[in-house]
C-alpha cells in the first residue's frame, strides 16, 4: 500500500488537509494523537514523563498538563531530547501498526515531525503544506493564544522551510482561502490514487 506522509510547519493547515482527504475515505493516522496515547493515564511514558519532569507536569486528575510540558520543553533544549528520546520509539512502533492495518486506496500520515524524525522511513511520497512564515505566526497565536516567543521557538525546533521544501515530492500552497486549498486537496487526492496504482511513479 502506498503510504503518503503530510507534513507543514506549525499552523501551515495539516489539519484541514488531513480531513479533507479523509472525506474521500482515506485512513489518516494523525502522529499527534498518537502521541497523546502514549502519554495517557496508565501508560509507562506517562509516569516516566512525570518521574522526570515532576508533579507540576500533571493536572489534578492524572493527565498530562501538555500546555505546561510544552513550555519546559520549548525553553530546555536537554529537556526537549530527553522527551524525544522517549516518545519517538513509542509513538512510530504505533503508526506502524496503525498503518498496517490501514485498508483504503492509500494511506495517510500526518505528522508535524515527520521529517525532522524517522517517521519519513514509514512513508513512500512525501506531501508538505506550506504557507509564509509570517502566516505562521498570526495563525498560531490567534488559534492556541500562544505567545509569539512561544511559537518562535516552537518553529525553531522544526526544520526550516526551505529545507522541509527541498525534501518534499509534493506541495500545497495554503495562503489561500478554504476554497483554494479544498481544490488543491481534491488534486492531490487524485494525484496520490494514481500513485497507489503504480507505485513505480513514487
């Protein structure tokens, strides 16, 4: 099966990308929920998160504060690692579980990360959306009410633009309206059936 990865900055649309192809009724594996499985209650990640980071990291009830470890995270390099180091492993073994059990004309993984881990090896054509980096910023902050400085660093930790451009097969131009990007979702649909056809065009 042909595995497409989709990928974008941080507030680039992947979101509205992944459900407009999952509209045609194509298994999407999103990387963040599936990170968010791994770190649910019960789950060893969790209490090792909070053996290392401590109970501040978690609210009342159990769950993880993300919006407190993200701001250790962000502002700790070490610390950044040592969660990566973790959760990486946990959460590829599970997109490839998920991915193999995916049973429509392709698939499809979103992940933010995609490029800047291993998460690329799992996929056969790599999509990227992108907007300006300024677009970035005004959409992340309207959207999560995150500092500016906040999602600065957050998009310093991802690859840069022009690299994650380079390694891309295809690209959809998301500074449009939710009509243009519908369009060029639908092209890409299309584009992407024609590749699980023949995969030798990948």
């Amino acid at each position: 099966m042909l595995v497409a990865g989709l990928t974008g900055g941080i507030g680039s649309g992947k979101s509205a990308v992944a459900r407009l192809i999952q509209e045609q009724g194509i298994t999407v594996i999103d990387a963040d929920e599936v990170a968010r499985e791994v770190v649910a209650p019960g789950e060893a990640a969790l209490a090792q998160i909070a053996a290392h980071f401590g109970a501040e990291v978690l609210h009342a009830d159990g769950t993880l504060d993300r919006a407190r470890l993200r701001q250790i995270i962000f502002a700790q390099t070490d610390a950044r690692l040592w969660l990566e180091t973790l959760l990486h492993p946990l959460i590829r073994e599970r997109i490839q579980s998920s991915l193999q059990a995916a049973t429509s004309a392709y698939a499809l993984l979103v992940s933010p990360l995609l490029l800047e881990t291993d998460q690329h090896r799992l996929v056969d054509h790599v999509v990227v959306v992108d907007v300006p980096e300024q677009t970035q910023l005004e959409r992340t902050t309207a959207r999560d009410r995150n500092s500016t400085d906040q999602v600065k660093r957050i998009m310093a930790a991802q690859l840069d633009r022009g690299a994650r451009l380079a390694r891309a097969d295809s690209i959809i131009d998301n500074s449009g309206d939710l009509q243009s990007l519908r369009a060029k979702t639908l092209q890409l649909h299309q584009t992407l059936l024609q590749l699980a056809q023949d995969p030798r065009d990948t």
